[in-house]
C-alpha cells in the first residue's frame, strides 16, 4: 500500500494506492493525523524542502532516482522491506 498525497491548485488530494490501483481516496486531516507535523507543513507550503534541509532532514528529490533506487527506498519503508516476504527488489 502507498499513500499518494497531491497538491494541485491549492487543493489536497489524498488516495491509497494497493496492487497499483488507485483505490479508496480519504480526507487530508486523515493523513496528518498520522505523520508527522512537517508533512502537512510541506504539503501546505508553510515550509520549505531547504528549511527543513537546515534543521537536518534528509532530502531526497525523486527525479534523482532512477527505477531500481525508487523501489529499493520503498521497501526499505515498508513492512515487507523490513525483513519480511518479498522484501528483496531485482
């Protein structure tokens, strides 16, 4: 499962991707209320991806990435990735 969050024109979007399909979409204060505070604060650009550089996160900007790293990192935060079935990406 992945959680897909998108801001267009000032609008969030919220749906949770299973098997590659786009399946249930929820409302953002469902998102947040489980991450972190910063999440909603860089969904809502109330801060930056240089503030948060300068308070020690890692940032990692997607285009960077070619396909094997994208999902190497996405199992990597997963509950499979962690140790369980199918947590090796060739």
């Amino acid at each position: 499962m992945v959680i897909l969050a998108v801001n267009r024109a000032d609008k969030l979007e919220v749906s949770m991707i299973m098997q590659g399909q786009v399946g249930q979409t929820f409302a953002p204060p469902v998102l947040f209320s489980s991450t972190p505070r910063f999440v909603e604060d860089l969904m809502l650009g109330i801060v930056s991806l240089n503030q948060l550089r300068t308070q020690g996160f890692e940032v990692v900007e997607s285009a960077d990435l070619d396909h094997d790293q994208a999902m190497q990192i996405l199992a990597d935060h997963t509950k499979r990735g962690r140790g369980g079935r199918g947590s090796h990406i060739e």
